[in-house]
C-alpha cells in the first residue's frame, strides 16, 4: 500500500504540474479505491507544501499570507502548484462521483488543507 500511494504522489505531483484540462481523462477507468488514493496524495502534496515551506517558521502570517496567494490565483510557485493540485482533486471528485464512488470520507483538497495547517500553526502560536 506504501508503494502504491508513493506511486500515486510521485503521478498525482507531475499531473498537478500540468494544470491542464486533459488531466480528467486520467481520472477515467479507476476504481473507488484509487480514486481515494488520488485523493490522499494530492492532499498529502499541499500537507507536504505546508511542513516544508511554513510549519516551522515562528511567524504564522506568513502561512496566512501564502493561504492568500492561493485562495486568490497568486503567481507565486505554491501558489500555481496547489491551485493545480486543487483543480486535480477536483476532476479526481468528479470522476469518482461519476463512477459511483461514495467520496465522504476521502481527504479534503489542497487549499482545505493547507489552510487547516495554516489556522493550527496559528492557533499553536497564539497558546503559551
């Protein structure tokens, strides 16, 4: 299972780098449980976005400032690559919907979680 969700993130990570609307026809002829571990990876891209980029940093603003730029089709590198995780995700959805899949309890998208991460850190910075 390791393998296929490293697999999956190594496939998830190159299409979010596309952002190009041909990346639906991907989501086509998989099964329920792939179209969950589509979505566990692009979920675990913006997680890994976040701990790399923001999770040790002492000021959360910044993290709020980059949850910004993302919400509002910022030009920056997170930004563009989480949007296009984000559009992938939500193709992923369609397409398991479509298939018949029941997707409540897939992982939430990129933008939901980066800005759960981001409102946690802030949240850790505000307790003493």
């Amino acid at each position: 299972m390791r393998t296929e969700l490293s697999l999956a993130f190594l496939s998830v990570t190159l299409l979010a780098g596309c952002g190009t609307s041909p990346t639906k026809s991907v989501f086509t002829e998989m099964t329920c449980e792939q179209h969950e571990t589509v979505a566990l990876s692009f979920n675990s891209f913006a997680a890994h976005v976040f701990d790399t980029g923001y999770a040790n940093v002492a000021d959360p603003a910044m993290a709020a400032a980059q949850l910004f730029l993302i919400k509002n089709g910022g030009p920056d590198d997170y930004s563009i690559k989480i949007d296009n995780a984000e559009k992938g995700y939500k193709d992923n959805l369609i397409a398991a919907t479509r298939d018949g899949c029941d997707t409540s309890e897939f992982a939430i998208g990129p933008i939901s979680e980066f800005e759960k991460r981001s409102n946690a850190l802030a949240a850790a910075k505000k307790t003493p």
